[in-house]
C-alpha cells in the first residue's frame, strides 16, 4: 500500500509529464521548482528506479518512468473526474480556478465583476493570467482560456461570455482635424495607422463593414504594437488611426479624446468565449465564475 507520501509524489510525476517541466508544474501545484524537483528524487530513491533524464532545458521519461507514467495516467484522472463529481453535491462551490484571459477580455468581462465574485463565493480562490498570445490552457496548468469565439483552438468545449462585439476605427481629433477624415475603407491606405499584431505573431488586416460590401484593409503604419492598452493611449496621443473594439474606447468616445471615423463600416465579430478541455467534468469553482460571468457582464449574453 504506498503511503500519502508516495501518492502525493506520483502526483507531482504525473504533473510534470502533462505540463512539460518542472517550472510549469510547480506553478500549478503552487510550489517552487526545486521543492518538486526535491521530491521526485524522494521518489525515485525509494521506488529504486530513475524515472525522468533531467538536463538544464529539458526533462525526458526514462523507460521506467514511460511505463509508470501509462499505467498510472489513466487512473489519477478518474480519481480526479470522480473528486470533480462530487462537486456536484457541494451546497457551495470552492477550489482554485486558473483561466488565462485575452487583456480586452479581463477589462471589460472580468474586472468589473471580480469584487462581487469574491463576496458571492468566498470559497472559490481565482487566479487570472492575462495573456494575449495563443496559450495551450492544458500544457500551462490552466482550468479554462477566455478568447475571441473565432480563435477557440480545435478540440476544447467553448462557451459563450458575451454577444458579438462591435469593431471601429477611432482616431482622435487633433490627428484627424490634420490629416483629414477618411470618407471610405480606401482611404485608410493614405494614413498613418497603428498596426496590430496578434497573439500568433501575424500583423492583423482591418476589416470594415459587413455581408457582401466588406472589406478587409491592410492598412500602412510605422507603428505595430501587440497590446491595446498602449496602442489606445497612442491613437489618443495622435499618433494615428486604431481598429479595435468599440466597446474598448467607450470611455474615450464619450469624453471626446477619441472618435469614431468610418462609422458605416462597423464590423460585428465574435464575443468572448471561455473554453476548457473536454475530456473532465468541469469544476464546481470555474462552474459558478463563467455563470457569474456570462449572467452580469455588461457586454450581455447574445445567443447560445
């Protein structure tokens, strides 16, 4: 019979063939590095066996480990998915809940509904990391993601956060009362505009307008940014023309540091959608948030 010890340390083994390494693991398992690195050598030395081929960038299973590590899988997931279901009888749900959030995403879904969040279900301790770039939720420890609906990668469950969203381009008035106004998608091509690039490296071609008269631009710039925080105070500060989600720059909008030009080429796209693997039953924490979620955002629930 292997003692608690033993039980917990095939779990940390297990942890780190999932997630890839040491460093991933641990920062799942809420512990540092060479704490877990510490008990895998425990482990080995008294299964009697090597079980990992350890080097400064990488870690390989043995034969051995290979062989633990199939037989033992398998079986730690079902204890996990029978301890998931048993949440179903919690009358309040708790645990910790790891999502990884595009940052349009956590300013305008999350951030106004943590403080409730936090005071409806006390038990439930969330952990956000905000990330732009495409993220194997499962490789990184991750419960759930939170993306756009059309970049949900293939395989995982999805479920709808918001309704679609609107796209403009705004510029602000001192830039436009100098360069002009653009009347049509074509003009754009003779103004400065502040390029994005996206979560997978590709520079991101504007699209305007909808059904058979839209367009898509791929608009010049001397100015390519990966974050829309800055490229928003960029456009503010005249630098150029911005394509992003209308309901990013409300605030600028209405407090006329931005406008919108081009306002008949809107484009509606996909909401934001959290997705998790398919192959667990959800957790009773990440449960009760993507609810909480989808039933208090202001950006409002769309159809299923």
């Amino acid at each position: 019979m292997p003692s608690r010890t033993d039980l917990a340390d095939l779990d940390a083994f297990l942890d780190i063939i999932r997630h890839g390494g040491f460093r991933r693991a641990a920062t799942v398992r809420g512990v540092s590095a060479s704490a877990l690195s510490h008990a895998i050598r425990g482990l080995e030395a008294r299964l009697g066996v090597r079980l990992l081929h350890r080097t400064s960038r990488s870690v390989r299973l043995t034969a051995a480990g290979e062989t633990l590590f199939q037989d033992l899988d398998p079986e730690f997931r079902r204890i996990d998915e029978a301890l998931d279901r048993l949440d179903r009888f919690r009358e309040r749900p708790a645990g910790r809940v790891r999502i990884n959030v595009l940052r349009d995403a956590a300013r305008l879904l999350l951030t106004p509904l943590l403080p409730a969040f936090a005071v409806a279900y006390p038990d439930v301790e969330i952990e956000i990391e905000v990330d732009d770039h495409f993220v194997d939720v499962i490789a990184g420890g991750f419960d759930a993601g939170i993306r756009y609906g059309g970049t949900v990668p293939d395989g995982m469950i999805a479920a709808r956060l918001s309704k679609d969203l609107d796209w403009v381009v705004v510029g602000s008035t001192a830039y436009l009362n100098a360069a002009g106004r653009p009347k049509t998608p074509e003009d754009l091509t003779q103004h400065r505009c502040i390029r994005i690039r996206t979560g997978d490296g590709r520079i991101y071609h504007w699209e305007l307008g909808a059904g058979d008269s839209a367009v898509v631009i791929d608009v010049p710039g001397t100015i390519t940014l990966d974050d829309s925080e800055l490229a928003i105070r960029a456009a503010e500060a005249g630098a150029g023309l911005y394509y992003c989600l209308e309901a990013r720059v409300a605030h600028e909008i209405a407090t006329g540091t931005l406008e919108v030009v081009l306002p008949a080429w809107r484009s509606s796209g996909p909401g934001f959608y959290a997705y998790y693997a398919g192959h667990r039953q959800i957790p009773s924490g990440l449960r009760s948030f993507l609810d909480f979620v989808r039933a208090h955002s202001i950006l409002g629930q769309g159809p299923l």
